[in-house]
C-alpha cells in the first residue's frame, strides 16, 4: 500500500525524469549539430532546440514541482524519504531556487544579452578590438552582480557564481589553495626557462594519416576501459565528451594531419570525462545525481588521464610500441625516453587551451583574479586589457601584444560564466590529491602503467569517485579519498617530482 | 495592424511549428537509433522517446489547436486566410479528427497491442509458426473495423484505412488500377520464366571493398543533385530516408562485401525519396504542408529514380564508367549491356523486399486483397496461410513452403499498419505515368541521362511534383502533371517495352 509520502515522491521523481528525457533530446540535438548535422539545417534546428530548451525551463521552474518539492522538504516528510530522494530533492531545489529568485524578465534579458555577446566578441577577437567588446562585458558583470544580489551570499559575491559550478567552494579558500601553487609554478617555470632545454619535438610534426590517428585514439580508450557499448567516439573541431544518457556516453577529438599529439591527449582527456560519466552508479539514474559531483571534479577526472597516467613514463613505456606499429616512419629514429619528453614540454605561452599542464594553472588563476575583482568592483572592465598584459608578464614572463592573443581568447566572459575559470586547477589540484590516494592504495600502480593494466586505474577511480556521483560535495569527495581537505600542495609536488629531473634540474 | 484572424492564425502557425519541433527531435532519436547509437543506451532512449511522443500527442490533441481550428475553420474567418493557411488548418484538422475520434483508452490499448504483436511476431517468423502470432492478428484486424467505425466511412471500411497513406484513394479506384496490371504482369511474367534466358549475375557476387562502394553511392547521389549540404549518407541494416528538417534529409544506404548491387539501388532509391523532401517549397517550412503528398507519390519519387532511371541502359551507359574505375578487376569481363541485364533480373521469388520492380506489385496485390479481405470480413485470419500459398501459386508460380517466407515476412500486420501495402504499387504506377509525362516534356530525356545530365530529370521533378509537398492530393498531383487519371496502362507499357527486348521475347 502506498502511503501519501510515496505518492509524493514519485510524482517528483517522474516529474524529474521528464526533464532528463528533454535533457536527453536536447544532448542529442547538440551532439548531431558537432558532429556532421548538415550546414544549412542548422537554422531550424536552433529553432527545435528553442522550443524544447524553453519547454525544459517550464518544467523546472513549473508550480507543480514547486508543490512536490515544498512538500518533500518540509521535515517530517524528508526524514522518512530514502537517502537518494533526500538527495535529489535538495539538489532539484537548490535548482529550482536559483531560477526562481531571478526575475523571469531580468534573465530572458541575459539570454538576449549573452546571445549578442558572443556574436560581438566573435567580432572583437577577429579585430583585436576591445573596445567593441567592453559595453557588453561591463553590462554582463552588472547583470551577474545583480543576479548574486537576487541569489544572495555571504562573505563574497564572487562565492554565489562559484557555487554554480563548484558546489561548496569559496573566494576565502579558493585564495588560499592557488597562493602556494602560484608561488611554486612560477618558480619552477623560471626554472625550466633558465634551462634551456628543448625537447625534440619535430618526429611529431610530421603527416600523421587520419584513419589510423584514429586506430590509435579508439586503442587508447579500450585500453582505458571505455565501454564502446555505452558510447562512441566521433571527430569535432573542439573535443567533448556528452552524456545523452547513462548508458550513452560519448566522446569527441580532434585529428589534426600534421601533429599526433592532439588527438592522442585529446582523447584522453574526454575518455576520462566519459569514465566517469559510466562509472556513475546505476542506482542513481533517473535521478539528478546521476552526474559529476562538480566541473572540478569532472575536470579532474580528465586532467587525471590525460596528465598523471597519459603523460607518465610507465604509459608510454607500455603504449608506445602501438604508436610504432601504426607510424613507424616517423618515429623510426625516437625512443620512448625522447617521446615521454615530446609529450611534456613545459613553455610558457599566450593561449590558455594550449598551455602545458605546468603553466595552465597560471592561465586561470589570472582569469580567476580578474573575475574575482570585476564582481566585488575593485577592477573596471577599462582595465582588463592592461591588467591582463601585466599579469602574464609576472606570472608567466609573457606577454600578448593584441587583445586578441590576451583578454578577448576565451568565449566565457560573452557567454555570462563568471566562476566557472576556476573549476580548471581546481580540476588539477584533485588530480594530483587522488593520485598521492592512488599510490597508498596501489603501491605498485606505476608497474600496473606499465604492463598496460589501465583497468586497476579505472576501477580504483570507479570505487572511490566515479560511483558517488553529484551525492558528495566536491570536498566531501576529496576528504573521503584523501582523508584531508583540499590543498595544492600534491600538485606542487607532482610538478616538481616530474619536471625537475624531466628538465634535470636540481 | 493585425486582425483577430490574423492572431488566430498566428497562434494556430505557432503551435504546429511546436509540434513539427518536438517531430525534428524524434526524428534524430530515431535515426541516431538506427545509424550508430550505443546498445546499452537503447532502454533509456526509449524511454525519452515515449515522453516526448506522448507530449507531442498532447500537442495534436489540445484543447487550444481544438480552439484555433474551430476558429479558423469558421467559413467566414476560413475564406479570408491565405491559401497555405488554409490548407495547414484543412491537414491538421483531418489529424485533429483522427486522434479524436477513438476513445483515449482506445488507442492506448492498441500502442500496447501492437507493440507485444511486434515482439510475437518476431518470434512467430523465427519458428515459422503463424498459430503464435494469429490471436494478436485477429485482435489487430478487429482494432481496425472498430476504428474505422469511430472515423465513419461510405463504401467500403477498407476506404478509410487507405485514406491514411492515400488520401482520396478508395478500394473502387485500386481494384480497377490494379486488374488489369496484375493480368498482363503475370503473362509477362510467365513469359520471362518460360523463355529460360538467365542473365549472369556472377559479376555481382565478387568482393566489393565497402569504402570504394560508399564512394560510388556519394557520386550516384551528387549526379542526382542531392544536396549534401542539406543531408548525408549513413549505412544502416534497413535503408531508409528521414527529413530531420527541410534543409537536413539524410539518407542511409546498406553496404554487402560479397554484392555490389544491394546498395547502388538502395542508395539511388532512399535518393529519389530525399530529392523530393528537398525539393518541397521553401514557402511550406513551418506548416504541416512540408512533406510529401501521400505515401505513394513518395514511393513514386524513389522507384522513379531506382527502376525508371536507375535500372535505365541510358543511366549505365553514363556511369558504368565508375563502377569500372572503382572495381576493374570485378567487372573487367562485363560489358555495359551486361550489366545492364545483371541489374534487370525478372524472377518470381517468395520474399517482397528481394522482388524485382517486375514481380513485385504482385506481392503487393495479394496483400491487399488480403487486407481487404480481413477488414470487410470476408477473409478469416486463419486461412491466411492457405491463401497466401495459393495466390502466390496463382501469380508468381512459386509458393513457400514456410510462413516465415509467406505470410509472415513482413512486419507492418504486427504492427497494425492497414492500407499501407497498396501503396507500393500505386507508387511504382505513378512512376510510369510521370515518366510518360517527362517522355513529352523532354522529349530527348534519354540522351540527356546518357550524358550525364540527371539535373534536367531532377528540376522536372522539382518543379512538377516536388515543391508542391502536401497541398496536392496524390490524384491531382497526376492529373497536373500527366493530364490523366491514375492509370496502370503505362507502367504496363513500360514493363513491355523494357523487359520484352531485355529477354528477347516477342
């Protein structure tokens, strides 16, 4: 017999398994448009993802659910559901709450906003040109003020975006965890530039056939435990990886002719995203917490593959004889020592998407200093391009000599994402937390890399991360595998016990 | 300044555009399903699929498009619309109707129906053994006399069920059209078996590299003027067609290692049914009028461009040349007369989807009466077996010796689809008479293939048949264009004059 609770619960639960159904559609939608979606179809498909996009928002913001949630909440009734309702009732609110403090009018105006953000910026960055750009940046941080007031926070606004993307996280502690990284990275980047070490890196310019560039990516993923069953791998200009549903997981990459290096990392990279994504337990479909517990934890899942096992030595040390087999040409005259080193070149550069996983943390902690001083108004969008050139020469020891190459390279600030720049090294500061977990647990795991037994990794992560999906707090997730709290210092750590006999430094 | 009508018209366009959107989204589930969605994520998709089916239900059985037709329907509202309003509110209107003329609990009863007698069936033709599939038959069978009772009918119950795929066509007008085709076909037929000629098909069973043959499907395509910026071609098991949206019509074609021709044909066949989605009137984007005419003017387009052209001696004498560059040694003791008898077989055999364009109206017809038959009562679900044998010895000579290859070959009873078959034939019929009308307007049209030039058979389509997409009826549509009424003298004309030199008979 059910009783009026159950009842209740399973309208929500249906109610939400609406909204993953046009979830579902929508993904799908996205997928086909990156992936071949013939060009002059895609005007009318905006249209279609219009309409389901808006008949999405309706359910998630409908009276109904407001009903279902006011009456699960209210304490007698929540102590009696089961942990996963609980779960996905305060996530569902914490949702549902955020779209319905702003004012419908206010946010359709951040749509409109945002929309002809991106367009102008488009423009801006092709021309180098700021300025065109700067009415619509500053009207954006004003909006994202305004919405943090509607939204409401504690100590910093700054804090109430970060949560969007970082559930948990601060301004206080996210100041305190990149400090010693920043610190430290500088350092060592000085370092390896004082050096004068260049890597051999002409074997991996040479042409590289496309078809067996993806012989390797699909290689790769297999051995990594991706289960091609539940997903597929397909050629986008700018990688991804997307869930259409818990048993679709897809990935993208990225097959340039003349550099192997791209899709190989790229690769690896969304395969860790996906491993993830298929390593969420199965109770939890149907569910809002069938997903990652962050964008930094999902991001460290990626950063985790790509940087900790794909550019390891004991991975190459295993991998390297199928990179022979399908290029032996180019590679007739490398050895594996020289191609480890081909993969981990460390050199400061202007483009945060091509930086090398030493100084990519620089890259955001700029962005994150900038948006964090753009929020609280102690910088003015006038400033940035100056403020961004200042910034790199310190950190990074250069500096771009256009907007384009500088404040105007990333789409995020058009598209309204204020707080999600950080969510990146957040992501690396993880990885290298669950990698120091790692090796208590798998003394021997290198050995594992090395004889190619990748599925002792992923069945590590699947245990300990992947399985708990968004029903841990990021820091809840890092104190429960690491038994600490967030902290940079095992990326420091990493960095220097990889780099500085990499660069043989002392 | 707008109108009251003008609202109502602009409310009424609104909520069709809603539903065409939810049918694009469908549209993709579906041919992702089919082209390379992952196994395990099928449940799920599933799943998504109802939900969105069920909210685009909701959308054609509203009380508000209830509303707007009332309204527009109104003869003095009516009369002032423009004419592709008018015809919108006239096709949905007709949709509206049939959705709500059958009780809900109905219809619901016979999704469930249907769906089980789908798996059974799939069983029942594994085993052979109709008596499994034979109680779901006769309540399918009795589902559809009662919901042509809910949609009323004049002569014949039979009538009304056409109607769904033809609209206009009546049992009347297809046992006159049909009569006399299927006399002459079986003389013809007869004939063919009795002058013991055998073409050689031996060339056509080599070993067919799968990516020289998909090259050759992309070039048969571009001659015919698809536009790949407006679709693409996937391989899929069954071939089909979808239009996703008017400037995105994919189509998929099967490729054989061991049998070239399988998907020449399918691809030139799913070709013809894209060129006319393509070529549908940019003005009827947005309305239920952007799609074909009726099932069997879409089989026209498709059977026009696989038999009349595709299967031409012009056609090959054209593109011979690229069978030959791809596949030399195959065929490097073939002449093109050769191959053009290899892909002109005529021989009776049990299975309709391996018919060749002579024998297989003669599937179809025995279909039909059977259909017929079933709905007027006449015919009782337990003697199909039996019938069927017989009409298959009467017609075709040869009857199985199972009922996986008689009557249970073809799943559209399982899935309740009555009046479909007859719209086969009826599409091969329009293809002769809308040849004989090409034959007058261009009278040199086989020189013009024979050179190359399918253009000049594509913009004939175009502008005869294609862009008028649904505000035609199937019978205007052929008396536009040929001047005459629907009429299976010319596709017996045609057989005559192409198959009786093919084998030599007198």
């Amino acid at each position: 017999m059910s009783t009026p609770i159950d009842d209740a619960a399973a309208l929500f639960r249906a109610h939400v398994q609406k909204m993953l159904h046009y979830q579902e559609a929508l993904a799908l939608m996205y997928w086909d448009l990156r992936t071949g979606a013939p060009k002059r179809g895609v005007e009318l498909r905006a249209e279609a993802i219009g309409t389901l996009s808006a008949e999405l928002f309706k359910l998630e913001t409908s009276r109904e659910l407001e009903q279902y949630l006011n009456q699960l909440s209210e304490p007698s009734t929540y102590n009696q559901l089961d942990p996963i309702t609980q779960k996905s009732v305060l996530e569902v609110k914490k949702q549902y709450d955020r779209n319905h403090k702003i004012p419908a009018e206010r946010y359709q105006e951040f749509v409109v906003l945002t929309s002809q953000a991106e367009s102008v910026w488009e423009d801006a960055k092709n021309s180098s040109n700021f300025e065109l750009f700067k009415p619509y940046l500053e009207k954006i941080v004003a909006i994202n003020q305004e919405f943090v007031d509607y939204w409401g926070y504690k100590e910093h606004k700054y804090d109430t975006l970060l949560d969007k993307y970082e559930p948990g996280m601060t301004v206080q502690q996210v100041d305190k965890i990149f400090s010693g990284l920043r610190e430290e990275t500088v350092k060592l980047v000085e370092a390896i530039v004082r050096s004068g070490q260049k890597p051999n890196v002409k074997p991996f310019l040479r042409a590289f056939d496309v078809a067996k560039q993806r012989q390797l990516s699909l290689a790769l993923l297999e051995r990594m435990g991706y289960d091609f069953s539940a997903g597929r791998l397909d050629e986008t200009v700018h990688p991804f990886e997307t869930t259409i549903n818990r048993y679709d997981v897809r990935v993208t990459t990225k097959f340039l002719p003349d550099e192997m290096r791209s899709a190989i990392f790229s690769t690896i990279h969304e395969g860790g995203h996906a491993l993830y994504e298929q390593g969420i337990s199965p109770d939890l479909i149907g569910t809002p917490l069938a997903d990652g517990a962050s964008m930094g934890i999902h991001e460290s899942q990626s950063r985790f593959w790509e940087n900790m096992i794909g550019r390891s030595r004991e991975f190459w040390e295993y991998n390297y004889k199928t990179v022979l087999d399908l290029f032996p040409m180019q590679f007739a005259d490398v050895s594996v020592e020289d191609f480890y080193r081909g993969v981990n070149v460390v050199e400061p550069s202007l483009i945060r998407i091509e930086a090398d996983e030493v100084t990519y943390n620089l890259h955001i902690m700029i962005r994150y200093e900038i948006e964090k001083g753009l929020i609280d108004g102690s910088l003015s969008v006038s400033d940035l391009p100056e403020i961004w050139r200042s910034k790199m020469q310190e950190y990074l020891g250069v500096a771009p000599e256009n907007d384009a190459d500088g404040v105007l390279q990333d789409v995020h600030w058009a598209g309204g994402d204020f707080g999600y720049f950080p969510t990146y090294a957040l992501g690396n500061i993880y990885a290298a937390q669950f990698l120091n977990a790692l090796k208590k647990d798998i003394p021997d795991y290198k050995e594992q890399v090395r004889r190619g037994n990748l599925r002792v990794i992923k069945n590590w992560l699947n245990q300990s991360i992947h399985r708990y999906g968004k029903t841990l707090m990021p820091a809840e997730i890092v104190r429960q595998v690491t038994g600490e709290n967030i902290d940079s210092k095992y990326l420091i750590g990493y960095f220097r016990e990889k780099f500085k006999p990499l660069y043989h430094l002392l």
